[in-house]
C-alpha cells in the first residue's frame, strides 16, 4: 500500500491532483511549493502543519526533512527545479512526474502552449518516472484528447487536469497491485522545447501564416505574456482571434477593414481577424514598421 505521499507542487494541476489525492483519503504528509507559487494564495484552506515553502530542494538540510517523513512515493506537478540523486532516492517507490506533453517528441518546459503552438490535432499529457535526465524516465501512463479550433490554452489546460487526476488514480492503484507496465521512451524521436519566455510572443508578420497567428495568440492568453506587436514602438498586446472565411491578402502587418468588419491584420499568407486587443487598430497602420 502507498501510505504516505509528498507533492511537490506550482500550479493549478497540482492543486487538483492535490485535492483529488485528499478527497480520497490519501495520506499526503508534506507539500513543497516553490515561495512564489500561485498555490499560496489558497494555501490557508490545507492543513498548514505539512506545507513547505522551499525552492533549494536539493539542499541536504531540506533533503534530511523529508527523508525524515519517511514517503513511499513524490508526485511532481509543474515543479521546474532540477531534482538531483539525493532527493530522488528517498520515496520507497520513486518520483512521478505529471508532464504535460507527450513524450518524447515534447520533453522541456511549456509542452501545452507548444503543442497548441504546432497545431497538433490531439494534446498528449504523461506521468513518467523522474530520473537524473529532463523528461527521459519511464512512461508510467500516457493519455490524449482532441484539440479543436474553441480550444484555448485554458480549456486545454482544463481537459489536462482531468486527464492527470485520472491518470494519478491509475498510477497509483497499479503500484499497489505490482501492475506497472512501464514504456521506455525512443532517444530518437526526441525533442526538447525551451520554456517559453515575454520575448517570444512578439508576432512577426512577414514569418507567420493566418493559421500560425491564430494557434500563438490562443496558446499564450493571460496569465501567459500574451502576443504582441508594435505600433510606432509601442507594445500592442492581442488577446483573441479567429481566422476568418474571408481571404484577404496585401502587405503583410497591415491592418485593414473590409465592408465595416475588423481589425484584419494581414499575415504571410492572407488576413487574421483580430477579435480582443489591448488598443484600437486603425485601418492602414503598419504594425512593426
């Protein structure tokens, strides 16, 4: 039986699993949240005795404390700390890791903006073993779901939580019952995806289709640095698009309006309706210029 468990969490997907975990009666003896976590904000409605603010994980003081609790088992949720041998060898059972990406073709940081991104028709979530290596541990479970044009990183976000809690259920009844089925991953198909950062969602008109521009900007909506532009060197944030039935070509960065409806602005290959700025776009601007 697993009788005790740490999580170690950051973001919404760790709050969920966190409150599937204590719903059904698991025995979570700690959670570690890095200092500024969003969990913090809700934290005063868990049990204080067992949270833990800490970032240095790895430091040997902190790894003394849980080696202390005695765990069978860490889960890992949206923690982007490296874990080093010491902490990975305490849990009787190992370290699971809920990736939200399928593996290995999506190892690295922002898996879910970057499969939205590459307009993939399904979004692949994983929980893997954790070993010293960036997503390159066993496949413990594995789940897919279709992605649509109504999909936005938040629905994707809300389907992956569904998808881990009853991935996690699973996981850990087959731990229990020996029936692990583990799938090592192919070193060949692997592909690593860098974190996501403010800069990268500048859109350059010239380099991105209608297609492409639709897919960044609902990949990145708030709390993700959403897209951006310029107008006369000032930031332009957009928050909505659609890509439109109309085809409407011209200068790509232009914004134009056709019978009384847009903004459109004008892309690689024709326009994209802009449904939700930060400020009005004027026909005839040149964004970027």
């Amino acid at each position: 039986m697993i009788d005790s468990i740490v999580l170690f969490l950051n973001g919404q997907r760790g709050v969920v699993v966190l409150d599937y975990l204590l719903q059904e009666g698991r025995n979570v003896v700690a959670i570690v949240a890095p200092e500024k976590s969003v969990f913090w904000e809700i934290a005063e409605k868990y049990n204080k005795k067992y949270l833990i603010k800490e970032t240095q994980i790895n430091n040997s003081e902190f790894v003394k404390k849980l080696t202390l609790l005695n765990p069978d088992i860490f889960i890992v949720s949206g923690f982007q700390i490296i874990f080093k041998q010491p902490i990975l060898s305490i849990p009787r059972l190992g370290v699971i890791n809920l990736h939200g990406g399928y593996l290995p073709k999506y190892r690295g940081g922002s898996p879910l903006n970057w499969q939205i991104i590459n307009d993939e028709n399904k979004i692949g979530v994983s929980i893997i073993f954790m070993d010293k290596g960036i997503d390159t541990g066993d496949i413990l479970a594995e789940e897919y779901f279709d992605l649509t044009d109504q999909d936005d990183i938040h629905s994707v976000h809300h389907k992956a939580n569904i998808a881990f809690v009853r991935l996690v259920s699973q996981v850990l009844v087959k731990f229990e019952n020996n029936k692990l089925n583990l799938k090592k991953q192919n070193q060949l198909e692997a592909q690593y995806w860098i974190q996501r950062s403010e800069q990268d969602s500048f859109i350059d008109w010239n380099e991105v289709s209608a297609r492409q521009a639709f897919n960044l900007i609902r990949a990145l909506k708030l709390p993700y640095p959403p897209v951006f532009t310029y107008i006369n060197n000032r930031k332009v944030f957009l928050y909505e698009a659609v890509v439109p039935t109309e085809i409407i070509k011209g200068r790509p960065g232009r914004v134009v309006y056709l019978q009384g409806k847009g903004p459109y602005i004008i892309c690689k290959d024709h326009a994209i309706l802009i449904t939700k700025s930060s400020e009005e776009l004027i026909s005839g601007m040149y964004l970027n210029d």
